[in-house]
C-alpha cells in the first residue's frame, strides 16, 4: 500500500511523497509533528517599524525602530542593533504588521549593556488602526522587568487580533528595545469562516 502525502509552502512549492514502507511512514509522522509544533515565524521581520523619536544623531544607524525588527537579538546598543529613543514622556515603538494577525505571543528582548530597568512598566498594546492614541489600543500585557540582556515573552491563548503592536512606555524616560518578535496566524476574513 502506497501513502501519498502533498505538502504545500509558500517559499518551497508543493512537494509530493510516495511512502512503500512502515519506517518512512512513521518518519514522515515525526516530521510532522515536528513541522505543526514547531513555533510559527516571526511576523514581525517582514513589518515597518516606527518610534516617537530618535536618540542623538537621526542619520546614524545606531536608535532606528527597523532595528528591534532585524532578526538580531544583540542586546549591547553599541552594537548598533538596538532602538533608542531620547527621554521623552511616553515614548513608545511600533511595528506595522501589514495585514490582520491573531498574535499569540510578542517577544521582547532588553538592553544588557546599560539602563535595563527603564523598560520596567512598559505595555504591549495590539490594534487594527493606524493612529496612535493609547486610549484605543488593546492593552496586551504589562512588563513589570526584564533581565539585562534577556528576553521576555507574553503569550495569549487565544491569541489577540490586530495589525499593530506597540510597546509603549507611561512615565518620562527612554524606550529601548534590542528585539521585538511577534508570533500568530493570518486572521481569517468573512471568505475564510
């Protein structure tokens, strides 16, 4: 008895399987698994990314928003792969996820070189909506702290809808972020129920 297997991707096309044996049957089953358990990618690599000011120079590489959204989790700012904003009252971050998303999870990476307990009390807020007003953002989670240099992650069950996360930080102070990823599925539209 043969088994027919079609997998579909959107970076690797369709691939078909033709299974002859038990073993490779309980392989393909392992590989499976190992596929739908595996974590979802980070939606956040492909957003635009935007932030209420820039530390020092807005010309050097070193503070933009792209770079909590480069796929480089290097927690030193030096290292040029870290946003900064200059002290401000509520500065905040934001990444444009550019369509729909059930978010499940939002990881957040801190500074490990200097200053990680400024991040202390900052909210990751979800919405549909492009402007920012913090009223009609979806409060998400609160971080009470981070370690420097380590990550922190919120998850949701259910996952929370929208389009824009942001990381906004209530009280006069600098926001900075070494990483942010952001995890979910495609939210289903009226065709897709």
């Amino acid at each position: 008895m043969c088994l027919y297997l079609c997998l579909s991707c959107h970076s690797i096309g369709t691939l078909a399987f033709s299974f002859h044996s038990r073993r490779m049957r309980q392989d393909m089953f392992f590989l499976l698994l190992t596929l739908l358990v595996t974590p979802s990618e980070n939606l956040a690599l492909w957003g635009k990314a935007t932030q209420s000011d820039l530390v020092d120079n807005p010309y050097n590489g070193w503070s933009h928003a792209s770079n909590a959204i480069d796929g480089n989790s290097d927690s030193d700012f030096y290292h040029g792969s870290c946003t900064h904003t200059d002290s401000q009252t509520n500065p905040w971050w934001r990444v444009d996820l550019l369509d729909t998303y059930i978010v499940t999870s939002v990881t957040i990476t801190n500074r490990g070189d200097c200053c990680h307990t400024n991040i202390n009390g900052a909210e990751v807020h979800h919405k549909n909506v492009k402007f920012f007003k913090l009223k009609y953002y979806c409060d998400s989670g609160v971080i009470s702290s981070i370690p420097a240099g380590r990550s922190l992650t919120l998850s949701w069950n259910k996952g929370i809808e929208g389009r824009y996360v942001a990381v906004v930080l209530p009280k006069t102070s600098t926001l900075v972020l070494c990483e942010v990823e952001v995890y979910g599925y495609l939210a289903p539209t009226g065709k897709d129920k």
